[in-house]
C-alpha cells in the first residue's frame, strides 16, 4: 500500500548514508505529487511502530498543512478524521517526541480552525487534561496549551480572564515544576495578545511567577532561563504590568547573578533582563534607591575570573566573551549611560577606594574595570570632580604586579582617552613615560616567550587611544612612540604587526606631518602587506596596512602624499575587485575618502568605478544571517527546506481555483530572527562615512555624482542597525551641504541648482525629524539632531522651503524638552523626580534639540523665526529654576544669549525685557560658566537693542561693575570686557566712559574668550575715530595692548587690518607722541612697531 512505501522512505531517510538517503529524497518528491498524500501520511503515524517515523511523519503534515490554502484543499471528511483523530492518538501516544510533533500538528490546525468555527471538542480536551488529577495528563494539557498559546493564542482570546485565574491557582498550589513551567510559557506567548483589561489578571501572577523561578534556578537551571524570557516580552511590550513589581524583580536577579554555585548561562541571562530594567526603567531605579544593592552584587562578580579572562584572545574585549564577569562589567556601563551620575558615582567610587587598595589581585582588576567603564556614560561628571584622582589610580595600576590588573587598568586608560579628551591630555607627562616603559617591557617579554604577552591587545588599545587624543602634543614623545612601536614590526607575531600597524595610523593622526621622517620606512613596511594573495593571517594585516595608509595621506600632507596617490588608488580598485572580503572594502573604501584629501578634483577620473562598489556594498544583503525561529524537529532539518520547496511548487500548479482570498495564512513557519554579521554591517557604516568625505573633499567636481549618492544612502536610511543608520544620516547631511555649496558655486557648474539642494534639505529634514521622534535608540536620535544643526547651519534659509518645515523642527524641540520622544518614553510614569536625575546622555539629547533654536534664528530672517520664539522661550525658561542643576542653567543661558544673537536688531524686540532679567539674575549666579554665558547675552542684547535698553544704562552699568570687582573666572572677565565695549559703542553720549574705559584696558589684553577681541578692538577704533578725549588721555596703554596682539592668533583678520591701519594714521597723525612711548616699550615691542609699518 502506499501507506507502507511511505514508511519504508521515511525510515530509510533516517539512516546515517548518503546515497541511501539521496534515493529516498527522490522518492518522496514522488510520493508528494500523490493528491492523496495528507491521508498517506496520517496514516503512517497512526501504524508505524519506529517511534522516530512516526514522529517524522508528524512534522512533514504540520509543514504540509501549514499553509491555510492547503488546509481548506482538504475535504469535509478528511478534516473530521483528521481533527478527531489526532485528539485521540495524541492521549494514546506513549513517546514523547511523537506527542510533541502531534502537539505542534494540532496548533496548526487550531489556527486554521479559528478562521470559521471554534474546535470545541479541542477546548473540552484540554480542559479535561489540565484539571485532571493525574499528574501526566495534566501535564500534556499545560504543554498542549503551551504549545497553542504561541502557535494559535486566538484559541484562547475569549478567555483570558478565566484562564488567567487558572494559572494562578496553578502557580500557587501546584507543585510540580514541569507543569508551572508550562503555564509560564504559556503566559510568555500570551503577553502580547493581552488587552488593558486582561492586564490585571495577568499582573497578579507576576509574584507566583517569580517564586516559580526562584524554585527552577535550584532544581533545573535550563527551564529557569527559559522561564526569565516572560520578563523579556514584559519590557519589550507590556512594561506597565512589572511596574508594581520592579524591586523584587530586581532582587531575583540580583539573588541568581550573584549566587556563584549557578551555572553561568542563568546567571547571565539574569543579568541581561537587569540591564533591560535599567534601559528603560531608570527612574523606578533610583525611586526605590537600588543603586547600592545592585553594585553590591555586581562588584563580587566582577572579581571572579572565569578561565576565559586568562588568556589574551578568549580576554580580547571585555564585552565579547560572556562570562559572568564581563557582563556585570557591562551592566555597570549600561548604568553609567542610564543612571544620573550624582545617584550613581558617590556608591560605586566607594568600592572602587576600597578595592584599589586590597591586597586581592581579583579585587583591584574589578576595581579597574569598573572605573574603565563609567568612562563613556559619566565623563562630565568625572571631567568635573575626580579626573585626577582616577589617572593617578590607573597609572598605579599599569605598574600593578598582576597582569590581569595591568590589563584592566590599560583599558580603563584607553576608555579615559577615548571619552574624556582633551583633559585627559592634561596628565600626560604622568602618563607617558609608564606606557612607553610598559611598552618596552612587554616587547623585551615577547623577545624572550616568543609568543604574544598577555597584555599584548590592551597596551596597544591604551597605546592609540591615549596617543591620539593629545594631538599635537604628542610631537614631543613621537621619536620615543615611533622606535618602540616600529620594534613590533620586527616581532615574531602576526597579532603584534597588526597592532603596531594601527598604532602608527593613530600616531599620524595626533602628529600630522611631524610623521614625515618615518614616512619612507613606514611605507615600505606597508608594502609588504599591500598584495592580492595573502595568508589568513596576513590578509587581516593587510586591512589594518590600508587603514594605516589613509591615515598617513589625510595627515602626512598632501604635497608629500601626492606622488604615491594614484598608485594607492589603483592598487585599492585592484584588491577589493579582486578578494571579496567586507573588510577589506571597509578599509579600501576609507583609503579612498583620504587620498581623495590629496587628489582633490583628480580623483574624478576613478569616481565611476569607486562608487559602484560602494553602491553594491549599500545595497547588499550579503552578511544576513537568517534562522529560523522554530528548530524543533531540528535532526530532521536537512529535508524541510526540501519538501518546504516542493510543496510550494505543488501548490502553485493547483492554486488558481481559490487562489486569491487567502492572504490571511502568515507563514510562521518561515518567520525567521535576523542577525547581520558584524563586518557587513561596517562596512555598510564606512561606506557611508567615505561617501560623505569623499563629496566634502572633491567638491563641486563630485556634482555629477551627488543625486544618485543621495537616492543610494537615502535608502538606508532607517536601516534596523543603529550604526549603519547614524552613518547614513550624517552622510545624507554632509551630501546636502555640499550640494549646497556646489550649487551656489554654480558658475561652472550648471549640473546643480539652490532649488535641488533644497528639495535634498526638505527630504532629508523630513526623515531627520521623524527618525528623532519615532526612533527608540538615543544614539541615533542624537544623529539625527546633530544631522539637523548641520543642515539649518549651512543652508540656512534655503533648509527652510516653506514655513511647514520651520513649523515640524519647532515641534520637535518641544516634543524633546516635554520628553515625548520616542527614546525618551521609557521613564515617563514616574513623575515626582526631579529634573537633574538624569543620565548625562539624557540630558545631551534635550540639549542638542535646543541647539537648532540658535540655529533657527541665525539661518531665518527675524519677520519669519520671531513668531515661533514665543512658543520657545518658556523651554528654556523651564531649565533656570532654583533646583536646576549648574549644567542646565548654563546651558540655557548660554543658547538663549545665542538664540538672541540669531535674533539680531530686527527680530529682538519682543523678547528683549524677558532675556535682561535672565541674563542680569545669571550675571550673580554661583557658577563662572553660568556667570559667563549670561554677561554674554547681556552684550548680545546691549549691541541688538540700543534703542530699548538705553533707560536701562546705568543699571547695566552698576550690575557690569559690581561683577567685575568679584570676578575671578577669566573666561567671564573676558565676557564683561566685552559687554563694556559694546556698551561704549552703542551709548558712547550717555555713558561715563572716563570711568569705564580705562577700567576696560586694565583687563586688556584677553587671555581666554579671544572672540570678545572683535568688540573690543572696534570700541578702540571708534574712540580713535571720534578723537575721544578718553583715548589720546591712554595712548600709552592702547599702543602697547595692540602691539601685545596683532601678531597673534587671537584676532580675526578683519580685526587685524583695522588695526593696522589704526597704527599706521596715529604714526601720521601723533608721530611725537608715538616715539616717546615706543621709547619705553621692549625691545621686541619696537620691533613689533617697525614690522607693522612695513606691512603696509
């Protein structure tokens, strides 16, 4: 019979040979063309005695029937048989993967069913099986419902409140393990069926759910992480349920993270649904003050050192591996960039004292990491208050005597590097001579060990980043830097030549053409490397040599880069058309974007070729990784994509009879998890960031190109990968300028017009807008910000078509300032807080929204931004309360004195008496910033407003004074010199500039604010000008300020001519006068004088 043939395939497709199993394929794709092969199938499961046919046999008719079309194909009959059938055999079915391929069959069906009438005899079933009083029946109920409540939770949407209840009384008295599993299983699949008044029901089993778990973490650790993924589906779509419940939750996972006799998988899983609570419950965090409890456990577990951490690979990154360890050093970063500083710091710096100082190796490396982490997420704070203290703790720690400490402590100084320049540049004759002592030493290591030295990776990342962020002044440790870094390329280790390869590009970049004496040697080690056919091994190098070479042509200078360019361009379009490898093209790509700094407009010639790779690298999909989303039945993969294919071609044949109706059947079957791998998804990001410089360095002659680079970005420019995304839209912005500016070049240029670069802006500000508001990720939302302020400030009005996209930014600053951003939602319930609890990230977010305020009123003229200004004011107003922290407060200051400079005379009247009173109740505040933006603003509002505030003079005046006698901030001096200048420049009848001028030249010259030069230097002048009595009377103090600065870097140009000029009338004009005081100024004042004259 058939029935028996397709047994005997079955079977035979489950022996372990290849030409066995070969023959038996093709059979079967013969048995599938029978149209009778769902009944051949049932069959065999009811008949066969080998339990892994039958089972087999239950897979192949849920992929059969999975599709709804096939299911209604069936006949009445043989959907009867079928339904009652399988209702049977699944209670008589003694083998448990037979039962579970029946159960996963039966949920199929259940779905179709739902479609047209409830299967009652279904629901009868399994409420018998779950109330049923014997142990295994119950159990196949609850894995039954289990089962149905993720493949057909419609089954149950009509009785979510009874069945809920069930759940609970379950939880509570049940007590066996397998059977509350399930229900939390199927409460999992549930979560987001459950409608707002399901939701209580379901919130009270919250705390029998955790009991449950706290059970399984000690009976049977795989079922416990299963059972964690609930709070997954909570966070992710239901949070408002574990509102209630967020302590303890925490507790729980705090119990299972720190308890060191649980298997590291549960204790990691634990540990990410923490890092999902402080993502997005930050302020339920700090509310219940679990700050102190959750460092308390993460400290210990940091201390513990998982085999992994030895060795220099397995430790390559701290985040990568996921030992228990790393992952309590990543939540403490996930809370430096959640958590307010000032909650988060006082706590976690106490360990760190205390730890610094045992006599515990384990305990001085957690102690390191924890600092390396808080880099990134606290670096004001730590700007602020504990710069020093930290450097003088990791430099300690690089001369520790455990390699591990020193490997902690080297990554906590890259991360100080990486996010705390410039000021960490402030240390660096405390800390350059221990990294190039530690440098040394470990090359002397490797000499002698010949292989690569623990702290190999951490030494150079430490090495790059510290070197790079000192810039210039790097130049005097180079030829130290360069002999030690130049030895690793003689060592006996791929890793080491890699690292040092990466070090000198870093080297480059802080040292520019101080680089040149190196620059032949270096180039011929490059070459080496720089070949089609390669090792493994070699070929990574070769990344990392084309990395180094574009950093030596945008830095080494273009004149000295330009013999070599063509030939690095021809090599680049050679190897990538040649070796397909994401990061080669990701390196070769950056070559591009940096001898394209050296070509200039030559480059065009290649531009064709280059930027078909880099279009196919957009668009490409390659690097996806799918997998499928439900692997059970997994021994038997290698034939369902088989039969999965053929089926569809079956039913293609015999789909045009009921064909069309039927697109409510979603596959599941097929809904698979995406993963990118990592290098595709670079190279993706750098090719974005090549575009945009290569646009920014060839200018107008990219014209031709710049339409289709747009349409080509602007394709990704909601890809599902934050980096790529960000990429994209800072690309979209520096695309847009330069069509801008190519635009207004325009003469030889008529392939662009100022109309499509502002058809580009209004695209492109519309996706900026709604990626801010729509998108859940900071990081990105903060591109897109800072994607906007770049494209009002370059175009200015031209951003602006009509008044409906001046309208849509408005909206979006409000929107940030009320916190109704997407990626601000998560703390919103909690709303007695204060303001200053919050992550610093958080708080740069509000900021750059309130930067395109400034921007606004600069790039529009006042008839049109004036009316929206209103609406604004009060934002800022919201940020100078008495509680407002001294970040705020400066901050708001200071945009408003530059939304006010935006303004100008046209636009500032209606909002010139509102800033006075910030501006003059800043002028005392406690803080020198504070103190400075607002005598800034004060000077922005006496040069707008003359005509408005000039009753208000003397009170000006009497505040200006007042300030000055206390100050001791010079930046804020500068700031007042500079009110006091324009305050003469505009009033010069009505004020007494007998007491203010030679008060204003006792502070002269500046030393900090150099751009306050520009008022002063114009009042000086225009005193000149008018033969002010005040200026012959300080002739001698003028001259010598002037001569202190016209050489300098500290005036403009225009600034500079004026001044010149200034000097060459008084040596007309006053020639006595000027050669007595040059008598008694300094030699090299004199010469100064004479140098001067000769200019002209």
């Amino acid at each position: 019979s058939m029935a028996a043939s397709l047994e005997s395939i079955l079977s035979r497709l489950l022996v372990p040979d290849n030409a066995v199993i070969a023959q038996a394929t093709q059979e079967l794709k013969e048995a599938y063309k029978d149209p009778n092969i769902v009944q051949h199938l049932w069959q065999v499961l009811c008949v066969s005695e080998n339990v892994q046919v039958r089972q087999y046999s239950a897979l192949l008719l849920r992929k059969k029937l999975f599709r709804l079309r096939c299911w209604k194909r069936l006949s009445f009959q043989t959907h009867h048989a079928l339904k009652s059938g399988l209702l049977q055999k699944i209670t008589s079915e003694q083998e448990k993967p037979v039962v579970m391929a029946i159960c996963q069959l039966v949920a199929v069906i259940a779905k179709h069913e739902c479609q047209r009438t409830p299967w009652t005899e279904l629901q009868q079933l399994l409420s018998e099986l779950m109330h049923s009083k014997s142990i295994a029946k119950c159990t196949l109920g609850f894995h039954m419902a289990s089962v149905i409540s993720s493949v057909a939770p419609e089954v149950f949407s009509n009785h979510f409140k009874p069945l809920f209840k069930f759940f609970g009384e379950c939880l509570q008295s049940c007590g066996d393990e397998q059977i509350c599993f399930y229900v939390i299983k199927s409460m999992t699949a549930l979560v987001s069926f459950i409608g707002t008044d399901d939701a209580n029901c379901f919130q009270v089993l919250i705390p029998q759910v955790m009991e449950v778990i706290r059970r399984l973490a000690s009976s049977s650790e795989d079922k416990a992480v299963e059972a964690l993924e609930l709070f997954d589906e909570l966070i992710d779509s239901e949070i408002a349920i574990l509102l209630p419940h967020i302590r303890p939750l925490i507790k729980l996972c705090l119990e299972i993270a720190g308890d060191t006799r649980k298997g590291e998988v549960l204790r990691v899983r634990a540990m990410s649904v923490l890092s999902w609570m402080i993502n997005v419950k930050k302020k339920a965090i700090v509310k219940h003050k679990l700050i102190p409890e959750l460092l308390d456990v993460l400290f210990p577990i940091m201390e513990e050192v998982s085999p992994g951490d030895q060795t220099e690979e397995e430790e390559e990154d701290e985040h990568s591996s996921q030992s228990p360890s790393a992952c309590a050093a990543q939540l403490i970063d996930t809370m430096a960039l959640h958590l307010p500083p000032e909650k988060l710091l006082p706590p976690l710096l106490q360990h760190v004292d205390k730890l610094v100082k045992s006599d515990k190796p384990s305990q001085r490396r957690a102690a390191y990491l924890a600092i390396a982490v808080i880099a990134e997420g606290c670096s004001e704070a730590i700007r602020q208050k504990h710069l020093a203290m930290s450097v003088r703790a990791i430099c300690e720690g690089i001369l520790d005597k455990d390699a591990q400490v020193r490997n902690a402590a080297l990554f906590a100084l890259g991360q100080f590097a990486d996010f705390l320049q410039p000021d960490v540049g402030k240390y660096a004759n405390q800390v350059m001579p221990i990294l190039l002592n530690h440098l040394g030493q470990t090359a002397e290591l490797m000499a002698q060990t010949r292989k690569d030295p623990p702290n190999l990776t951490k030494t150079f990342y430490a090495l790059e980043t510290f070197c790079e962020s000192l810039e210039g002044a790097l130049v005097s440790y180079l030829p130290d830097v360069m002999h030690q870094v130049l030895l690793f390329l003689s060592a006996p280790s791929y890793r080491a030549h890699e690292l040092a390869i990466s070090a000198i590009g870093s080297a480059a970049n802080a040292t520019k053409e101080y680089m040149l004496p190196y620059f032949p040697e270096i180039i011929g080690r490059l070459k080496h490397y720089l070949r089609e056919h390669l090792s493994e091994q070699n070929a990574v190098i070769r990344t990392q040599a084309i990395d180094t070479l574009g950093c030596l042509a945008r830095t080494i200078g273009a004149s000295n880069f330009l013999p070599m360019a063509p030939e690095c361009v021809e090599l680049g379009l050679h190897l990538i058309s040649a070796v397909d490898d994401p990061d080669l093209r990701r390196s070769t790509y950056g070559m591009f974007a940096s001898v394209s700094s050296v070509l200039k407009a030559d480059m065009t010639k290649y531009l064709e070729p280059i930027l078909d790779h880099m279009f196919t690298s957009l668009q490409s999909t390659e690097g996806v990784v799918t997998q499928p989303a439900d692997t059970s039945g997994a021994s038997f993969q290698l034939f369902d994509d088989l039969v999965e294919s053929d089926d569809e071609a079956a039913e293609v044949d015999t789909d045009g009879v009921d064909g069309a109706s039927d697109d409510d059947d979603t596959d599941d079957d097929n809904e698979q998890s995406c993963t990118v791998a990592n290098a595709y998804l670079e190279e993706k990001e750098d090719t974005c960031v090549a575009i945009a410089e290569m646009a920014e360095n060839i200018g107008p002659a990219f014209a031709p190109h710049l339409e289709k680079c747009f349409m080509e970005v602007y394709q990704i420019a909601a890809y599902p990968a934050p980096d790529v995304q960000k990429a994209a839209l800072s690309c979209l912005g520096q695309l847009t300028v330069v069509l801008f500016k190519s635009a207004s070049h325009a003469g030889d240029n008529d392939l662009v017009s100022i109309s499509d670069s502002s058809k580009a802006a209004s695209m492109l500000i519309a996706k900026l807008v709604e990626v801010a508001h729509f998108e859940r990720e900071r990081e990105v939302v903060l591109a897109a910000l800072e994607t906007l302020g770049l494209v009002i400030n370059e175009l200015k009005s031209i951003a602006f078509e009509s008044d409906e996209q001046v309208h849509i930014v408005v909206d979006l600053v409000k929107s940030a300032f009320n916190k109704e951003l997407k990626s601000q939602y998560a703390d919103n319930e909690i709303e007695d807080s204060d303001e200053q609890d919050e992550a610093e990230y958080d708080g740069l977010l509000v900021q750059m929204a309130g930067d395109l305020v400034p921007a606004m009123a600069k790039a529009l003229p006042a008839e049109r931004f004036a009316p929206y200004m209103a609406g604004l004011l009060p934002l800022f107003m919201g940020k100078l309360k008495k509680q407002s922290s001294t970040t705020d407060k400066s901050y708001a200051v200071g945009t408003l004195a530059e939304a006010a400079e935006g303004l100008g005379e046209r636009g500032i009247a209606p909002f010139c008496r509102p800033l006075l009173q910030v501006f003059l109740n800043a002028m005392r505040d406690k803080d020198s910033e504070v103190r400075s933006n607002a005598v800034f603003g004060l000077g922005v509002l006496i040069r707008n407003a003359p005509g408005i505030l000039e009753p208000e003079y003397p009170t000006l005046l009497e505040a200006l004074s007042t300030m000055l006698a206390r100050e001791d901030n010079r930046r804020a001096m500068d700031n007042i010199c500079g009110a006091v200048a324009k305050l003469i420049l505009v009033g010069v009848s009505v004020v007494p500039v007998g007491q203010i001028f030679p008060v204003l030249l006792e502070q002269l010259p500046l030393q900090e604010d150099y751009e306050e030069n520009a008022s002063v230097f114009h009042c000086i002048c225009y005193l000149y000008g008018l033969k002010h009595e005040e200026f012959i009377r300080n002739i001698p103090s003028i001259l010598r300020i002037i001569l202190r600065v016209i050489h300098t870097g500290q005036i403009t140009e225009e600034t500079r001519i004026n001044l010149l000029h200034l000097l060459k009338s008084m040596h007309i004009s006053i020639p006595q006068q000027v050669q007595a005081i040059l008598q008694v100024c300094t030699p090299e004042e004199q010469q100064r004088f004479h140098t001067v004259l000769e200019e002209f």
